[in-house]
C-alpha cells in the first residue's frame, strides 16, 4: 500500500512502484553473493552477510564500504548470462 500511495504521491515512479509491488508475489530470501539494488534503482551491489535481526549488509558496486538494509528495502537484480 504504501508503494501505490508514493507512487500516486508522486514521489515514486512508475517502474520502482510496480516493481516493489511484484516483489512482494514472490518471499525473496536473500544470501551472500546475490545481486541487489535498492527499490529506488540508486545504489547497486552484493549482499555480504545476513544479520541475526533480518537485516541484510550488502557491499555498493565500487565502494569498500558495506550499507546496512531491511529485506523489503531491496530486490534481486538478475544476473547476466
């Protein structure tokens, strides 16, 4: 719901509103190694570890550093190939 009311808002577009929507069809269970994006499309990268509280610490495309994000703040990118 709150995607929807973003999007109609105007602070979401189109794409990231539909694509939050059908991530929510599917339990995505995230594990080291996966390719992720934020649902806004603004930072891409690897998740590194799980945390114990459900949260996922994943490493940014050319960043040393590592950001901390809840599952439903993320979406599996597809690999190439």
């Amino acid at each position: 719901m709150s995607a929807v009311a973003h999007y109609i808002a105007g602070v979401l577009d189109h794409e990231a509103m539909v694509n939050i929507v059908e991530s929510l069809w599917s339990s995505a269970e995230f594990q080291p190694g996966d390719r992720v994006k934020t649902l806004r499309g603004s930072a891409h990268g690897t998740v590194k570890r799980l945390l114990p509280d459900g949260r996922i610490a994943f490493q940014p495309d050319g960043s040393d550093s590592e950001l901390i994000a809840l599952p439903e703040g993320l979406l599996r990118e597809e690999q190439a190939g």
